[in-house]
C-alpha cells in the first residue's frame, strides 16, 4: 500500500477485522516515531471508529532506529479484557 492515508484506513480496518468487535471502550494503544503529528490523524480516524480510550505512546529509540521516524503502529487486544480485570488496567 502506497501512501499514509491509505495503510493508515488499511491498519483500521485490520484492527476491526482482527477484533470482530467496536472499538468503543477498547484500549487502543497507536505509537509513532519522532513526530507526534504524524499520529494525530490516526487518532482522530480511531474516534471516529468509536474508539474512546486512546493511549498513544512515543516508539523508543532503538525500535525507531531500525523502522524510520516516520513509523506509526497501533498496540490493541485481540481478546476482550475480562470485567473483573477492566478496573484494575482501564480506567471506569
């Protein structure tokens, strides 16, 4: 896939096929490189997804060496987190 538009929609619809399920109370947790902007459309793409817990995190150094600065990526669980565990990892 050419393009950042583009693998950014195709990274969405992966992530909502891989979990068979909304994003709407999921932890979604998308990384980037050097810089932050570059995630900020990714972000606002998720929400309009319904995702509503969004933990973006900068990629550390030596992942960001070996991938380019411009990376993005996004972290999720495939399997839905268990309600007795929802308080101890999400916030309610």
């Amino acid at each position: 896939i050419r393009g950042r538009k583009k693998s950014v929609n195709k990274m969405i619809d992966i992530m909502k096929n891989d979990m068979g399920r909304s994003f709407k109370d999921e932890l979604i947790m998308p990384v980037y490189g050097k810089d932050k902007e570059i995630i900020l459309n990714f972000i606002e793409l998720l929400k309009d997804e319904g995702a509503n817990k969004i933990m973006p995190n900068q990629m550390g150094h030596i992942i960001a060496s070996h991938v380019g600065p411009d990376i993005i990526g996004a972290g999720y669980l495939k399997e839905k987190i268990p309600d007795k565990f929802k308080d101890v990892f999400l916030d309610k």
